[in-house]
C-alpha cells in the first residue's frame, strides 16, 4: 500500500516536472510573442488594428504574469532571463524579415503561435493527467487566446494573398521583395522589341523629370509634387504603351502598381463617381465589393486622396471577410 502511494507521488512529481519545464518554454515564447507584436503596431493599417496590436501585447504580458505564478505555485522558478531573450529573439526575427517577402514575415508569427496553442493544448492534458485545476484553466484560456491570433494571422496573410489592403503594411523592403519575386514570375510572353519601345516611351520623359528636378531644387515642396506627378504620368504613360503593343501582363503589373499607390483616375475606380460621395455613401458601396482586388485600390486611393479612417476600416472589415470565407474561417 505504502509502495503504492510512493508511487503515485513519483508520479504526480514527475507530471509537475514536465508541467513546469512546459509552462518555462511558453513563457519564454510568450516574451518573444509580446515583442513581435509591438514591432507590429508600426505596419498597422488603421488604428483600429494599431489598438489591436497594442492590447495584444498588453494581454501577452498578463498571459506572462499568470504563466509566471502557476510556475511559482508548482514549485518552480520563472527564467529571469525569458524576457531578455524574448526581446533579442524579436529583434533578430524582425531585422531578418525586413528583406524578406510579407507573407513569409506572417508566416514566421504564425509558426510561432501555432506552437504556442500546440503547447497550451499539451499543458491542459498534463494538468488534467496530474488533476491540477488551476494550470487547467490557464491552459484553456490560453488555448483561446492563441486560437483567436492564429485565426487572425490567418486572416491576414489571407487578406494578403488576395492583393490587400491587409490589416498591416509592408515596410518598403518587403514590397520591394515581393514585387520583385511576382516580377520574376511573370511568363515572358514580351518581345524584346516591344520592350525596347516602351521603354523608350517611358525614357522620353526623362528631360521633363529632369527639369522638375532642377526647378525644385529652389523648393522641397514643389520638386516633391513635380516628381510624383512626373513618376504618376510615367506608369500611365507605361501602361498605355505595353496594351497597345500586346504586353497584357505586363500592363497588368503597371496598373496594380499604380492601384497601389493610389493614382488612378477617379474615373478608373471599380465605385462609380467615388469622389462625391460622402463618407457614408462610401461605406455603403464597398460593403458591396466581393472583389479583393477592388478593395485594395478604394483604400490606396481614399489614403493617398481623402484619408478618412472609418472608410479605410470598412474596407478592412470587409476584405477580412471576404478572406475568412475563402479559408474556412466561419
């Protein structure tokens, strides 16, 4: 009988062993999880998903907290250090990702918080197994809050993939990187000589830039106007000539480019007379957009022109949608 008993404490023993070196490696990822998502708030699109990201990492430091004691309350001993290497492990991921595409950036936060819920889901059959009803409960509540961020991380690599506006930007690296790998991607259906037309036709308007550039050197101001709008005539100018010459792909790739930054005519929109409407008006007509692509330009174009934020988010929201159906997002 005594043996027994001797055993089940073994037992129980070794289940908080495991228990505490399971709630250690969570916390360390937790650390790390907090940082990341405070590098984040910067490449927020709204400040809707500004404040998101802010109480995300406000709530990974009450996860912490609360992961800390249960190692307390089991016998153990936080990692002073956890935080130090969080941070430091953040730094290095987002130094590394700034040359890297966007989604392999989302990608990274994701694999992290699948761990995070793989583990928590670990921890909540080790508390069952050494009937341990508080780490329970910590587990489960952590198994929802890793749940709801993987799901929107999911999202918003989604969101993504559909051509934007996801809810956070790229910084300019990694647009440059991804434009550059959809460039590579392109068959090359394009004759050498077409090519060399249009860029001959985009190269006519060098004296013109030129003298912008000249004339604005007595004035930031108005080089920087100059320059956009010389920049803004080039890619129209561009793609007008690679569709007369048969380059539809590459056409293509223009005229997202300048979706993407907002200069397109009015009269290009996919919502028709878009500039009288109010911001109501506005709201309404993208709620009825089911294609990502056109809600990408409304938000370039209403954030280089009008900038009203409730627009912008109505966009967001209806582009998540539209994303969560096409992942399995219910």
């Amino acid at each position: 009988m005594a043996t027994t008993a001797t055993t089940e404490s073994i037992d129980i023993e070794a289940k908080k062993a495991t228990l505490i070196a399971q709630l250690r490696t969570i916390l360390d990822l937790t650390n790390t999880e907090i940082q990341v998502a405070e590098t984040r708030i910067a490449q927020a699109r709204t400040d809707a998903v500004r404040r998101e990201l802010t109480q995300n990492a406000e709530n990974g430091r009450d996860r912490a907290e609360q992961i800390e004691q249960a190692i307390r309350d089991l016998g153990g001993f936080p990692d002073v250090i956890g935080p130090f290497l969080g941070r430091a492990a953040a730094a290095v991921k987002a130094l590394t990702e700034q040359a890297a595409p966007f989604d392999e950036a989302l990608l990274g936060d994701l694999a992290l918080e699948d761990q995070l819920l793989d583990r928590s889901r670990y921890v909540k059959a080790l508390a069952v197994a050494a009937k341990d009803k508080d780490v329970e409960a910590l587990a489960e509540w952590l198994i929802t809050a890793h749940s709801a961020t993987v799901e929107w991380l999911t999202t918003v690599l989604a969101e993504d993939a559909l051509g934007g506006p996801a809810a956070l930007r790229r910084t300019p690296l990694q647009a440059a990187a991804g434009l550059t790998v959809k460039v590579l991607n392109l068959p090359f259906t394009w004759s050498v000589e077409r090519a060399e037309r249009a860029v001959e036709a985009v190269r006519s308007v060098r004296p013109a830039v030129g003298d912008l550039v000249d004339r604005g050197a007595r004035s930031s101001e108005i080089a920087a106007k100059a320059l956009a709008g010389a920049r803004n005539s080039a890619l129209e100018a561009a793609e007008r000539i690679t569709r007369e010459q048969g380059a539809e792909d590459v056409a293509d790739v223009i005229h997202a480019a300048r979706g993407a930054a907002g200069v397109l005519d009015s009269d290009e929109l996919p919502i028709a007379e878009y500039d009288e409407l109010n911001q109501a008006d506005a709201v309404a007509a993208i709620k009825d957009l089911t294609d990502a692509s056109d809600i990408r330009v409304i938000v370039s174009y209403e954030e280089a022109h009008k900038n009203r934020q409730r627009v912008v988010s109505a966009a967001q929201t209806r582009l998540a949608a539209i994303a969560q159906e096409v992942v399995g997002i219910g």
